[in-house]
C-alpha cells in the first residue's frame, strides 16, 4: 500500500527503500535478497543492508534456503507477522468490535459488545472491549502498536473528531482519537467505517494486490470506501464515498443528513425494513431474516434492494472506474445472492467499463472494517517503518508489564 513502486540507488531515501524492501517482504515473502533487488529495482547490496537492520530488530526472519542454477545459496525472508500486536475496532450504531492482531492481520482474540447509539454507552463499551484486547497481549507478552477505528462519518481523520454522524446521538464533534491516546497512550487512527472497510479488503481481502477498488457497504447505513493508486480518497472535505446520502428520490422522505430522498432510506436495512412493515421493528435485521422467502413481504424486499443496489453499483462505477469493486455489510451477509443478482444487471449495462469492472462479495464479511482500522495503523507504519525500528527501545518495557 505504499505509493512508491520503486528505489531509488542515488540520493536514497532510507525510510522510502525500507518501507518498499519491508512491503515487498510482506506481500511476497518468503523471497530471497536477489528477488527483493529484482521486483524495486534496488541494487543487492543495498537490499542486504536494509534487511540487515530489519533482521536485527526482529521484523523480518530468514526462512529456508535454495540453491541458485548457478550453485549458489539464496535465503528466503519473511515478515515476523508476531512481532507486534495491534488493535482494529468498528463503531456500529448497534454494536463495538474489537480485533487483536499481529502484524500479518491474523486475528488473535476478538469480542463484541451491543450497543445504543449513544455517547455514553458507546465509550463504556468501547473501554470493555479494548480492555479485553489489551489484556490478551499483556499475557502473550506483546506490545500494541496501534489502535484503528472504523465509525460513520462524517468525521475528519486528521484530528479523529466525530462529525454530526446521522443516527448516531451525542457524538457531534467528538474527539475520539484524543479520548483514546489519552486512556491508552498507543497511537490511534480513525476513519470512515466504509472506508476502513475498503482498507481491510486492500490489506487481507479480495483487494490484495490491487491498487484501485471500491468498498460498497450496506447495512444500518450506505457508504463507500474509494481506494485509489493504493491510498484512501477522502476528498477536499473528507466527504467522498458518501453515496448512501446521495438523493434517488427528489420528492422522498427527509434523510437524518438533512437531505431528501437519499439512497440510505430505501437500500439500508432499517429502510428496507420500513418499506415492508410501514415503520422500523425494534430488532430491523431480526426482522427481515425471518421472512419466509415465499412470502410476498421478502419478494417485495429483495426486489427493492435490488434495485437501488444496481442503481449505488453502477453509479459508483462510473464515479471511480475502479478495478474491483467489493461489496459487504449486514444486508450482503443476510442476503449474499444479491451480489450475483446484481453483478449479471450491471454487466447488462451500457458503459463498456462496466463490464469490465471486477465485482464481488467480500470475503472477510463482518470483519472488513475492524481488519480495516488495523490496516490503518499498519498503513502507517509500513509506510515508515523506522518508527517501528524505534519501538525497539519500548519492547522489553511494554512487556514487562
């Protein structure tokens, strides 16, 4: 995920090649030195001093070894995906998930706790089940490095304050970063849970590997993650992908955001659900998975959200041009045929760019958006991998703990 494709051998820029050295290690290992050197055009003996130094740190290990047609030995290198542990969090408006993982994305221990949308319950959750996590690492003798933090924005990522999110009481303005860094002291990103989401899959799912995709979320709410040249777009004003308050009907209901007629009320599953019964059950997810699929009421369901999908799909489509374009969330996990409804629709369509686009489920279903606030720490990190040669020196303090 970092932008940087290639070394350079003059004027190097130590943090750019180790970072580039470090991902390659990580997205290909085991790979030897020479097949380092061959994929970032960086001479051997500067991929030999930069491994050195990862070696020494324990980030990276050697891994078996082969002998080249020349007779020559090569070791093989891999990521220590141990080495360090980090936390992914998702605040839903119904419920906090919390994932351990080490630096490979593996999830070590993870819990939930449900939730009303309000501030203080929300914090009191937040506490328990980071808690849990951190507890876990302290008996494994592992220091957290990060805590990411998926939630609905609007939000600004920079600062981690809170933005008026819609549905989502008492978090107007809410400095969430700052609440966190100052409980934990472990630094702590925050973003768009669709976006996180978008991160998750680019990081350990479906967008391995790609460097353009588009995350579809629908659930409780409508959102999209861009990725875009392997970086998350987040617009001027940190708005973009907010498709689930773009307006589908002109002449609709008035939207939480202050909108009329947005998508999110007609494709959500809280919109869904009031469509069929005429308000929103107390329990809208319950609700629609008990419909019998021969009932009228599921038919009727299915079909609306079907629509508005291929509507939110080629849409975003035609937005982004992307590679892959995923699509998750409680309603795709609920009813995971749309995503076949929808892709034969959309390859149905008329932009040629359509049917070229990659469309499918995602794979890591309800753990994109956690996995995506791990990639988010992880992001940073491997971007600047001396800040995790430094915490060398935290190691033995942090697990002596």
């Amino acid at each position: 995920m970092t932008k940087q494709s290639q070394g350079s051998n003059q004027n190097t820029i130590k943090q750019d090649n180790l970072a580039l050295v470090l991902n390659t290690i990580r997205l290909h290992g085991p790979i030897s030195r020479v097949q380092i050197s061959e994929k970032v055009k960086l001479r051997t003996s500067t991929v030999t001093n930069l491994t050195r130094e990862l070696l020494e740190v324990g980030l990276i290990e050697e891994s078996g070894t082969t002998v080249s047609k020349a007779g020559r030995r090569r070791v093989f290198l891999r990521l220590v995906a141990d080495a360090y542990y980090v936390i992914g969090i998702e605040l839903s408006r119904n419920f906090v998930r919390c994932l351990l993982t080490d630096l490979g994305g593996n999830i070590i221990h993870q819990n939930q706790r449900a939730i009303k949308p309000n501030r203080t319950v929300l914090i009191d959750s937040l506490w328990e089940t980071v808690d849990e996590c951190i507890h876990e690492s302290h008996k494994r003798g592992k220091m957290v490095i990060g805590l990411g933090i998926g939630i609905p924005g609007p939000l600004d990522a920079a600062s981690g304050v809170i933005k008026s999110p819609p549905n989502f009481a008492g978090l107007d303005e809410f400095p969430l970063k700052a609440i966190c860094e100052e409980r934990y002291g472990i630094p702590t990103a925050i973003d768009d849970d669709a976006r996180t989401a978008a991160m998750g899959e680019a990081w350990f799912g479906a967008g391995k590997n790609r460097t353009d995709l588009v995350y579809l979320s629908v659930g409780t709410g409508v959102g999209a993650g861009v990725i875009i040249g392997g970086r998350i777009y987040r617009g001027k004003h940190q708005l973009a992908g907010q498709i689930g308050h773009i307006a589908v009907d002109l002449k609709g209901e008035r939207c939480a955001c202050g909108n009329t007629g947005c998508l999110e009320l007609y494709l959500s599953i809280p919109g869904l659900a009031k469509s069929i019964f005429g308000t929103i059950p107390t329990d809208t997810k319950a609700a629609l998975m008990n419909l019998n699929k021969k009932d009228e009421h599921f038919d009727k369901a299915f079909a609306q959200a079907l629509d508005y999908l291929e509507w939110a799909v080629a849409s975003l489509i035609n937005l982004y041009d992307p590679e892959l374009l995923i699509i998750g969330g409680q309603l795709i996990a609920l009813w995971p045929e749309l995503v076949t409804e929808v892709t034969e629709r959309v390859s149905r369509r008329g932009f040629a760019s359509q049917n070229c686009v990659e469309i499918c489920a995602s794979p890591l279903s309800d753990d994109a958006s956690a996995l995506g606030g791990v990639a988010l720490v992880l992001d940073k990190y491997f971007s600047d991998p001396i800040s995790l040669l430094s915490l060398e020196d935290r190691k033995d303090v942090h697990s002596a703990q």
